[in-house]
C-alpha cells in the first residue's frame, strides 16, 4: 500500500505540474501520455514489495532466537 501511495502521490503531483506548465507558461493544449503513467502506477508498488522481501529474507529464513541474539 505505501508503494502504490507513494507512487500516486508522485504521479499526481507530476501531471499536476505539467498541466499547470503547459496551460500558463507554454500556452499549449495538455494531452498527456497516459501508457508510461499506468506503468509507473503498476511498476513502483511491485518493486517496493519485492525489494522488501528481498531484504527481510534473513530474518524470515532465521529462528526468533537467533534475530534477537544478533540485535543484542
């Protein structure tokens, strides 16, 4: 969940921007690509998961005993 919030905030405030640049400083129609939006809303939470579980491996692979005695 906070993957894909953090993902949506970023996206949000990205397109948010844009619009506002190509409405008041270009004076141009704003027609974004919406493809790589979906993919980034697709792609960061996936990532986000995956490296979490490739960083509490140890510690799911190990006994409770043997975490509390390395943080001690």
């Amino acid at each position: 969940i906070l993957g894909f919030l953090g993902a949506l905030t970023g996206v949000g405030l990205s397109v948010l921007f844009s619009w506002a640049l190509a409405r008041w400083e270009l004076e141009i129609p704003f027609e974004p690509n919406w493809l790589p939006v979906l993919t980034v809303l697709l792609v960061i939470p996936l990532l986000t998961v995956g490296i979490g579980l490739l960083n509490s491996r140890a510690v799911v692979t190990q006994s409770p005993l043997e975490v509390l005695r390395k943080e001690l």
